[in-house]
C-alpha cells in the first residue's frame, strides 16, 4: 500500500468520524433545546417567552460571526501576538488552524439549532398570541423571526469579515480562561 493511499484512507476515516461527532453532537443538542423550549417556554408568560426568544436568536448571530471570523482571521497576525506572549494568541491559532470544524460548529451545529429552536419558540409565542387575541399570527411571528435571524446574520457576517482579529482573539480569550 502506497503512503498516498494510506493517507487518502486516514483522512477518509477522520471525516466520517467528524461527521458521526457532528451528528452525535446535533442530535443531543437538538433533544434538549426542543424538550427546553416546550416544556419549559410553554410554561412562561409571553414577555419571558419573547426575550429567550430574542436571546436564541443573538447567539446563533453570535455563533455564525464567530464561525465567519475564524475562517477569514490571519493566522500570521496571531504568529506575532504569540511572540509577544499575548493572552489568548495560541487559542486563536488553533481555532484559526481548525477553522472548517470551529466554522462547522458555530455557525452550522449551535447556528441551525437555534434556528429551529428559534422557530419552536416563536410557534409557541403565536399559540399564546393566538389564545389571548383571537387571529393567527403565526406567519406573521414566523415572517419577523426569520427576516431578524437572516438579516442579522448577513450583518454578522460583514462584521465578521472586518473585525475578524479581534473576534478571533477575544474568542481565544475566554476558551483560555475556561479552560484554565
């Protein structure tokens, strides 16, 4: 067996683990956000429900700029940070040397979870609506709640691409103070 093969075999073999890791991951997030939000949002007043509602929707923002970011950061501006022992810099490099999984995590795994998390909460804001006035405003809140995740996003994704140093390494930053 060439050493070509044997490579072509390894990467195949780390992409189907990737891929199962994925999908393991997305499965158990999915079970809880979905059992949160309807046993748990359907149990709050309207107001609770529209600021987690509104909470959901930022972090899959937040989570698709992180996941922008670091597939556009410079690595070699970390290089010198590193140099100069800055806080944070060496993170920022793993995170930028594994930008597809980091970018696959952020803005596809937690990204699209609160996406449908996001479309739970909103169908269970427009049954409370519903009871409470009488028409059916579901696609109107479905309407508001997807023009709100795609426009920030889109928005997001401008910032991303202009501030990515900075997002990279405040990122960087606080996974080292988690993990220390």
């Amino acid at each position: 067996m060439s050493k070509n093969s044997k490579n072509n075999k390894e990467n195949e073999h780390s992409k189907i683990k990737w891929f199962i890791q994925v999908f393991i991951t997305t499965f158990i997030l999915s079970i809880c956000f979905s059992y949160i939000s309807t046993y748990g949002v359907s149990n709050l007043n309207l107001i609770s429900s529209i600021i987690i509602l509104i909470a959901v929707i930022a972090i899959g923002i937040i989570f698709d700029i992180i996941g922008v970011a670091v597939t556009v950061a410079n690595e070699e501006e970390f290089h010198a940070k590193a140099t100069k022992k800055a806080y944070g810099a060496k993170t920022s490099i793993k995170l930028i040397k594994n930008s597809a999984k980091v970018a696959n995590i952020c803005a596809d795994v937690i990204g699209d979870v609160c996406g449908v998390l996001s479309g739970a909460i909103s169908a269970m804001i427009s049954a409370k609506l519903t009871q409470a006035t009488g028409p059916n405003l579901q696609f109107i809140i479905s309407a508001i709640v997807a023009s709100i995740t795609v426009g920030g996003k889109a928005l997001g994704k401008e910032v991303a691409n202009k501030n990515s140093t900075q997002i990279v390494h405040f990122v960087g930053t606080i996974l080292n103070k988690i993990y220390k």
